[in-house]
C-alpha cells in the first residue's frame, strides 16, 4: 500500500463518523483510529471572600431577585432570528451552490451531492426560507447522512 492511499484512508476516517478502520492487504494491516473529542468542563468561580461572610438565605434572596429581574425583561419577538441547518440526506461529496449572505426561499437549490464512483448526483433543497449564515462544509468535502451543511437565518 503506498503513502498516497494511506492518507486517503486517513481522510476518509476524519470526514465520516466512522471510529476505527481497519485495513488488511498482502498480510500488511493498518489501524486509523480517531481520537475521543476533548470535552470542556465549565466550573463556577469561588464566591469573593465578602460573599462568603454574609448570611446565607441573603445570598439566595439577592440571586432569586437576580434571576427574576432577568426573566423580567424581554426582548422584541420581531426581532429574534433563528439558526436552522439543512443537513445531508445521503453520503457523498457535498458542493454548494449558495453563498453565505444570500437569501433563499423553501424548495430552492443549495447544493449537490455526488457519489461519483456510483455516477449519482443528488440535489440538496432548502427546507425553510430565510438568508445563508454559513456554509459548514467545503466543496468537495466527504459527507455522512445527517451532516449539517448550510446554516440558515430565519425569523
């Protein structure tokens, strides 16, 4: 097996959700591996040395009022966008064919996806309207069933 067809292997493995791969050939074997996705723990910060003096249903009445005071003032619901995706509905090679900024409309064209050792094209449809965000995925990127492709803003 030659160094070209490793780092292929090696690319497939980091664009799919596929764990581990093992390959077999001419008594040689290979294992690629992916490594667990770090996870990131958020602590809350120790209370200033006053805090801790003071009496203890006090706190709790002060972050109660807090809490409330907050939930209290709302914002505009006219003004309020949402972020959909539109997500991959097979495996294939994603490309896009909308620009981040655009507007679309449901049922309008974002792009395609093709198997090209199976000579399949599928296309990708916009299912709400609203304006490009954000293309999540490269063109010509490898992607799963499920994958979040485009991220759209709607109201």
């Amino acid at each position: 097996m030659k160094l070209h067809d490793i780092r292929e292997l090696i690319k497939l493995v980091n664009q799919t959700s596929i764990e581990e791969l093992e390959w077999e050939r001419d008594g040689k074997s290979i294992v690629i591996k992916k490594a667990a996705p770090a996870t990131i723990v958020v602590t809350p910060e120790a209370p200033a040395q006053e805090a801790v003096e003071t009496n203890e249903n006090e706190g709790y009445q002060q972050a109660a009022a807090a809490v409330e005071e907050a939930a209290a003032v709302k914002e505009p619901v006219a003004s309020v966008e949402k972020i959909s995706y539109i997500s991959s509905s097979s495996v294939g090679l994603f490309y896009a064919a909308v620009s981040p900024g655009q507007s679309m409309k449901t049922g309008d064209l974002v792009g395609r996806l093709n198997v090209e050792s199976l000579q399949l094209t599928e296309e990708v449809r916009a299912v709400v309207d609203g304006e490009v965000a954000e293309i999540l995925v490269a063109d010509g990127q490898l992607v799963d069933y499920g994958r979040n492709l485009v991220a759209v803003k709607t109201k």
